[in-house]
C-alpha cells in the first residue's frame, strides 16, 4: 500500500474492523516508496522518452494502472493527476528517487519541465473543483453533500459502509460543496472565511481558495447550507474581515468535462 500517513491511518482502521482470512494481511510500503505526479499537456510525451511503455489513451485509459520499468527501474504507475489536466503518478523505491528525479528534468528540459510546489497544486486542483481529504472530504460528511454518491453503486450486493448508506441516501444534505468565483480586491480566500447571503444572513464557509492562474478567477470550494445551494446565487466571502462580492459556479470553471484529463 503506498499513500500519505493521514490517509494510511484511515484505511488501517477500516482493514482491521474487516474479519480477513488468515492468508490476507496488509503491509504498509509507505516509508518504502516516493510518488512523482507528472501533469501538463506534454506529460504523455515526457513518459515516453524515459520508458517503452504505450502511454496512448487506447492502450492505457484513465485510473488505470500498471507495473511498468522506467528509467532501469520498477514502478507502479497510475493514469491520475490531481491537477485536473493529463498525467500520471509514478511509485518508485526510495533508493530510485534521485535517479527519476533527474531523468525527468534532462529529459523534459525543451518542455521547460517544472517541480510544482504545494500551493501551485492547490491553486490547479481548486481551479478543477477537486477536493482534498480533511478539507473538502471527511467522514462527517454526507456522500450526496460532497457530490460522491454518483459514485456509489448500490445494485452491488455487498461493500463496506452500504448499510450506513441505505440510512442516509434519501435524506436531505444538510449543505452542499460548492465552487465560488470571488471578486477579491486584497486578497484570496484560503480556507476558513465565513460566507454570508447579502443581508448578513450566516449560511456557509470557505474549505480551500485559492486565485486561478489559469482561468483567471478567484476561486473558493465552500460548503453552503442546502435551502441557500443554486447556480448564479449571490454571496458575501469575508477576507481578511471584509466582505467580498461571490457567485456561485454551475461548474469547475477549468476543463469541466474531463477532455484533458482523459486525452
């Protein structure tokens, strides 16, 4: 299992509340393995520099993944990138880390190959309307606030967490994830900023925010009491303790169909 160690807890707790067979157990890789994310429009080609693999979308479609040699090593490669545009995370051993590292930069140096740092992804990821777990996605939350009950297949016979489902599928959300485009005059919402309807009405809260380079816009994930949830609506964000003019998105204003993603 290679992830992050919040969310390696997480799913720890859920193997170990499963009854498993004795010939089942799980290993944490985690300390083991880094995780490169290359994104962009030429991260298809990059790939195919430092490897013989067929990064096609025929041959190799979205969320798949594969064990694939790079670069003289062994790796675990999965068609995802949490930038909203093409790309893919690349798992290799620890001890492989610097020799990947480099090879990306030699090879991709006429693409003006960048390292992305964490609030360059947040801007990117925002700008997609992804969320991030512990801001946007929490066991507190409902899967129909969060917009993850499209995802929940219920004419299965059997998973983890369908009973608790059945229980709350049908009732109303309480609020709703939404994506905001703020007029910020001083400053972007970061994550915390109250949200009030125009006559100071509280109804909501900002989760992440961040300013879109690539759209252009200021741009917040919130969470909005239901009865106040609609396209166009009308809102005040509280920067830096003043109001700022905000409407709700019908969509992620970057790439809202997914075209790039799964070019």
């Amino acid at each position: 299992m290679v992830g992050s160690g919040m969310a390696e807890r997480y799913h720890f707790r859920y193997f170990n509340s499963v009854d498993m067979p004795d010939t089942v157990s799980f290993i944490s890789q985690t300390s083991e393995y880094c995780g490169f994310n290359i994104a962009g429009p030429k991260s298809r080609e990059l790939l195919s520099r430092l490897c013989q693999e067929d990064f096609s979308t025929n041959n190799w479609k979205f969320m798949q993944s594969k064990i694939i040699s790079i670069v003289g090593s062994e790796a675990i490669a999965i068609r995802v990138s949490f930038t909203g545009d093409l790309g893919w995370e690349i798992y290799v051993k620890e001890e492989c880390q610097l020799k990947l590292y480099e090879a990306l930069f030699e090879m991709g140096s006429d693409f003006n190959v960048q390292p992305v740092g964490s609030r360059a992804l947040s801007s990117l990821r925002i700008e997609k309307g992804y969320g991030s777990w512990s801001r946007e996605y929490s066991p507190e939350y409902w899967p129909q606030e969060v917009g993850l009950d499209r995802l929940i297949k219920m004419g299965k016979p059997e998973f983890l967490g369908k009973e608790a489902f059945e229980m709350l599928q049908n009732k109303k959300p309480r609020e709703k994830l939404v994506i905001l485009e703020v007029k910020a005059y001083t400053a972007d919402a970061s994550g915390g900023e109250p949200i009030f309807l125009n006559d100071g009405t509280p109804v909501g809260r900002v989760t992440s925010g961040a300013y879109g380079y690539t759209v252009k816009k200021s741009l917040a994930l919130c969470f909005i009491k239901y009865e106040y949830v609609g396209e166009g609506k009308q809102f005040d964000v509280f920067i830096l303790g003043k109001p700022h003019p905000a409407i709700q998105l019908a969509e992620a204003p970057f790439d809202p169909q997914g075209m790039r993603l799964r070019a």
